[in-house]
C-alpha cells in the first residue's frame, strides 16, 4: 500500500512558544537605564547612560556592562563631574543577575510575566546586592524585553560613591543631593541565532513523501528497543505518538537533551528525514543512541508509518 503524505502545516505558534534560544544579546538601540537625583530637596532629574552592553548565557547569568563615561545628565560639565568625581574615572560598571530562562521561554509572543532576580552592581570597586522584581515581554520568538517593574532605589553610601556626591554638591554650591537614587531600566535581548542548529521551516517549505506503510512498521522494529507509540509511554526515548507535526524535545513527561530541547525543530517529513538519516549530525549533541537509516526508502516508509499510526 502507498500513502502519500500531505505537507503537514505547522501552526506558527507551536514554533513561538516552543523555542529557547541558549543565549541572548542586549540590543543597545532599544535599551535604556537611568536613575533620577533630587537636589536641594525639590529638583528632580533624570541621567541615563547611552552605551551599554550585554549578555544572558545559557544558564540565565546575565551580565550587562555599563560605559560610565556615557553619563548624559543633559549638562556636559555636570556629565564630567559625574564622570570625574562620582565614578572616578572607572570606566564601566557591571550589573549581574539571574534568570529564570526556563519560566521566560515558557511565554508565548506578546505575553508577560514578572520575576524576581537578585542583581549586584559593581561600582568603583564596590559590589551593591538588591533584589529587583522584573516584568518580561516576549516581544517576538527571538527577543525579550525585560524591564523594572517598580524602581529600585540604591545608596550612595552602600554604591560607595558618598564622596563623590559631597564633592558635587561642593562644587555646584547645592546645598543637599538626595542618597538615595532611583534607578529604572529597560533592556532588550535578541536571541543569538548562531545557537540554532535547525531553523523553524515554514509549512510551505514540507515537501510530500511517499512511503509505504506496512514496509515502514518493519522498519519501526528498529526503533522499538527504545520508542513506542502510545501516548505518554516513554521509555528509553520518549513516546513518538502524534511526533509528526509537533516542536521537537517538547513532550510533557520526558527528560530531553538540551540540544534536541532546544534545537528549535518541528518535526516534519523534511526534518525528520534528515534527522532519522543522521541523528548525531541534524542535531548535535542529543541524546539518541542510534546511529540512523541508511536507506532512503527506509526513512520515507517508517515517516509514512509514523504519520499513519498518529492519524488512526
Ligand atoms: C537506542 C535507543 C533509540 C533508538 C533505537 C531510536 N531512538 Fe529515537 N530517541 C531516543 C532517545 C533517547 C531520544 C531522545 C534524545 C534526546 O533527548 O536528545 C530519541 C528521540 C527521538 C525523536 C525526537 C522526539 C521528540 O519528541 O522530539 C524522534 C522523532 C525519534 N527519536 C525517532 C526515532 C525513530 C523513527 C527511530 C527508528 C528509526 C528511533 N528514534 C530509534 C532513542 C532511540
């Protein structure tokens, strides 16, 4: 018996909630921090820094570089104050926090959630700790914003910095500038593509195979040592029911790889095809024991009989 399968179409959905990227680069054009001073107990004012850059690694440590001499308080010899007496010259600050990148990429495409992360800011040699309760967008499959969700307030004692304020008050003749500063950031991470062992493929991009059947349950004895077909029932791999159409590594109740977790696959004829041909060389690093079909006829049959039995 021939069965032709059909192109499987793939809600773009399945893709956008289903795929983590390892790691993320701070986007400087559409990121922003600042932090408001209050002097002489009424003017308020905003500084922001205009250069920053970063980084969120696969384990959520997100590490972001601020270039201190980027100061803009919209006065330049207020910026070279700022530079000279209160960062003395340092030349970056950092700022390192954790993630939770699991409950991030869990967020589908406009959705939010706010977490807490527990951040320390390196300045002029002194480590401040505070804890900041965050709120992230997912503003498409390949990036994020995440920005503060209320103000953090940091000293200028604990930041180390007091002097330096006493020597600006000194030297714009003010007779107070508050301690305690106000500090808001917005920042936006693209996903590092470069991680992507398998692009999404578009449901046009699905070519149709032919395959037989009943020569492809043959097949599927190899498979058997370690799959089975009934929903839920993983064994040393997971359960491969309903698998042609769906987003790799995602089945609820099965330990994946990371790699094959993350490989930001839908499995369909196309993939599967050149998964099943080469599975150590489609998706580096996963875990499936089997050195792959040789056969093209094999691939095509076991994926006719994969999509039959998925179908009955
Ligand atoms: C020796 C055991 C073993 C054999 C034999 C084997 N697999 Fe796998 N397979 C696994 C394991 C383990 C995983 C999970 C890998 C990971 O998490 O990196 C897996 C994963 C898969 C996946 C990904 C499933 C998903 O939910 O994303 C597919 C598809 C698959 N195997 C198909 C097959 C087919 C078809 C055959 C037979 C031609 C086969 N496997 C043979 C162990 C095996």
């Amino acid at each position: 018996m021939k069965l032709l399968l059909k192109a499987v179409t793939i809600a773009s959905a399945i893709v956008a909630t289903q795929t983590l990227a390892d790691s993320w680069t701070l986007a400087p054009e559409g990121s922003h921090l600042a932090y408001g001073t209050i002097k002489k107990d009424t003017v308020g004012e905003v500084n922001s820094f205009t250069i920053l850059s970063g980084h969120v690694g696969p384990d959520g440590k997100a590490e972001i570089e601020i270039d201190l001499s980027s100061v803009e308080t919209s006065v330049d010899i207020r910026n070279e104050r700022m530079i000279a007496h209160v960062f003395r010259n340092a030349g970056t600050a950092s700022l390192t926090a954790e993630f939770d990148m699991g409950e991030i990429s869990t967020l589908g495409v406009g959705q939010t959630t706010a977490i807490d992360v527990e951040a320390v800011l390196s300045l002029v040699g002194t480590n401040v700790e505070f804890d900041a309760e965050v709120f992230v967008v997912r503003l498409s499959e390949t990036s994020v914003m995440v920005s503060t969700n209320d103000m953090v307030f940091i000293s200028t004692e604990d930041a180390g910095v007091n002097a330096g304020v006493d020597r600006l008050m000194e030297l714009a003749n003010l007779p107070g500038i508050t301690r305690t500063v106000p500090v808001t950031a917005r920042l936006i991470f693209n996903a590092d593509s470069s991680q992507t062992s398998i692009a999404p493929v578009a449901p046009t991009a699905v070519a149709a195979v032919n395959g037989d059947v009943k020569a492809g349950k043959k097949v599927f004895r190899k498979c058997r040592a370690c799959h089975q077909l009934k929903q839920g029932l993983h064994e040393v791999g997971p359960s491969l029911h309903g698998v042609i159409g769906s987003a790799a590594g995602q089945t609820p109740g099965y330990g994946y790889s990371a790699p094959l977790r993350q490989s930001r696959t839908v499995w369909t004829t196309e993939t599967l095809a050149a998964f099943l041909a080469d599975p150590k060389g489609a998706i580096p690093g996963n875990r499936m024991q089997f050195s792959g079909l040789r056969n093209a006829k094999d691939i095509a049959d076991v994926i006719a009989y994969l999509q039959a039995e998925s179908q009955g």
